[in-house]
C-alpha cells in the first residue's frame, strides 16, 4: 500500500521537504494506545513536496482493528523541531 501526500503552504504552493524527517505511524487510540504499526517513508521528489507512505502487503494483511488513528510529523533537520 502506499499513499503520496503532497505538502503544501498556505497558498496551496508545494513545500520543499528536502530538510525534514518525516514519521507516520498508525495507532489505537488518537492520543497514546498501541502502535499498531509504522509507516516507511520516502520523500521523492523531495522539492516538489511529495511524502510517500508506505506499508508492505504483509504489514496491511497483519492489521486488525475496527478503528485506528495514525500521525504524520515532521522534523526540522536544523532546529531538531517536530510538528
């Protein structure tokens, strides 16, 4: 499975993602509970502000849940600030 999500400014402008880190992951709760998993990601192409998240087909086959959440934050490579 893998969805790409385009990163965009308050214009609606693509960001250049090429200095953060991004995490994603999938839980059971919206605040806390259990990981349930986590997510690969890549940044490519990292200046037209594309992040792709991915899971392999055996990660997607090994969730089982009637309702889950899941997170994206963002790294500041320079200030080490996550968002």
């Amino acid at each position: 499975m893998t969805a790409p999500l385009l990163i965009v400014d308050s214009d609606g402008d693509p960001v250049d993602v090429t200095e953060f880190t991004f995490t994603a992951q999938i839980k059971s709760a919206a605040t806390g509970g259990s990981l349930l998993e986590t997510f690969t990601i890549t940044d490519s192409p990292s200046e037209a502000g594309v992040v792709t998240l991915s899971l392999t087909a055996d990660e997607v086959a090994a969730l089982s849940f009637s309702t889950a959440y899941w997170d994206l934050r963002k790294t500041d490579d320079a200030t080490g600030l996550t968002e």
